[in-house]
C-alpha cells in the first residue's frame, strides 16, 4: 500500500498541468498594474506636451501685438480659440499668464497652467506613484524691433 500512495506523491509532484495558471495568477497582477501606470504615465505626458503646444503657439502669436498689453490680450485669446481642440485638455482648467520678462524686456513669456485633476488616470493614484495634477509650460519669444 505504501509503494501505491508513494507512486501518486510522486506523480503529483511531477504533474505541470497547473503550474501555467498558478504562474498566470502570481504574475498578472503585478503585469496589470505595471501596464496601467505605462497608460497613465502615458495619458500625462500626452497632456503635458499639449499644454507645451499651446503655450508655444500662444507665444508665437503673440509676436503680431504692437504693446505688452496687446500681446497678452492675443496670446489669451489664442488660448481661448485653440485650447478645447486639444483631446486631453479642458479649456475651463487652464489658465494664462503673460508678460514680458523681467530679467530681459525684449523676451517675451507665455505661461500655460492646466489642472488635470479631472483626467481618467488619477483613480490610480494608490497604486501607481504618480506626478502633480498641476501641469505647467512656459514659452518665450524675443520681440522684434530691439
């Protein structure tokens, strides 16, 4: 009787039948979260080079305004057109500022600020480490004339 229970221990410990689901369930888990903060991290860098976009467009049109004032009149307007054709940015979530600089009055600097607090990818925040909700770009252009 004991060579009989000794051959099933021994057919048990050899027997792989199991062992691809055992690994499945050990592995997913870390393999689904894993590929959720690369959809995350890439959701955010989509939307931080989109305000970059915008401000460097801003800035450039900006260029066409005769005083500080008109610049910065023009570059939120730009803002305010173009800001809501950006798939992952919401126009009532951003915020400008221009001005010229105060090191250098020939430089001009548009700064876009957007919050992504309303972005899908914030309800991983417990599972993945991730980066401010406060995204912020800046570009500058040198008027011309000086």
């Amino acid at each position: 009787m004991t060579g009989a229970r000794n051959v099933s221990f021994r057919r048990f410990g050899n027997a792989q039948c199991g062992s691809i689901a055992v690994e499945f369930a050990l592995i997913f888990p870390v393999a689904l979260v894993f590929f959720m903060g690369l959809l995350a991290y890439g959701v955010y860098f989509g939307a931080a080079h989109s305000v970059q976009q915008l401000a460097a467009d801003a800035a450039r049109a900006s260029v066409g305004g005769l005083d500080e004032a008109e610049r910065a009149s023009i570059a939120r307007a730009h803002v305010a057109a173009g800001g809501g054709s950006y798939p992952l940015l919401t126009l009532d979530r951003i915020s400008v500022s221009a001005a010229s600089l105060p090191a250098d009055p020939s430089q001009f600097e548009v700064r876009v600020v957007f919050d992504s607090g309303d972005l899908p990818i914030w309800v991983l925040s417990g599972l993945v480490p991730l980066p401010s909700k406060i995204i912020e770009r800046a570009a500058v252009v040198k008027r011309g004339g000086y």
